[in-house]
C-alpha cells in the first residue's frame, strides 16, 4: 500500500507538473517538470491521483494555447497510469506499489 508517511516518502505529482510537461509556452517550466517526472519515474517514487489525471485531461485538451488532441491525451493518461495511482475511495484506500489500475 501506498501511505504518504512511510519512511519510502512517496510523492504525489501535481497536475501542473504534468501539464508543463506538455507545454511549448513555458520552456523553462517544462524542462523542469520533465526532470522532475524522470526522477520520480525513475525512483518509483511518484504517485498520481485519478482526480490529477482527469484535471490534466481538461486543462491539456481545452485550455492551452496548443491543445492536445484528445486521442493524445488520451494515450498520455494511459501511460501514466502505469505510475502509482492512489484511488480516491469511500475509504481513501490506495493501490498496493505497482498494481496498475488497468489491471
């Protein structure tokens, strides 16, 4: 299971870490965000919400200046949800580390 006090300090990514991955706008921002991404990709240390991934979907399909096309956006949100997902659940109860929520 995922808790956010275990001594392992997974880390929750935040919506706009992501969003700036995506983002020509903000070049500075975006190199920064992709660092960070790889970081946690590569520690396994990042865990995403399903609520961050539908706000991702908004934000990247219907307000950047360069809109996603929504297949690709789709795909995007595919593959990350090969990270750490943590359900949001009647009981807040997370998806043990590495059990894909596809599954």
């Amino acid at each position: 299971m995922i808790y956010m006090s275990d001594k392992n300090e997974y880390n929750f990514v935040d919506t706009n870490i992501i969003v700036y991955c995506f983002d020509d706008a903000t070049l500075i921002k975006k190199a920064t965000a992709l660092q960070i991404m790889e970081g946690l990709w590569n520690s396994h240390k990042g865990v995403l919400s399903l609520r961050v991934l539908k706000e991702f979907f908004v934000i990247v399909t219907r307000k950047l200046a360069n809109k996603m096309d929504f297949q690709d956006a789709r795909r995007v949100i595919h593959d990350l949800m090969t990270w750490n997902v943590f359900l949001e659940t009647k009981w807040t109860e997370p998806l043990p580390v590495g059990q894909n929520i596809l599954e």
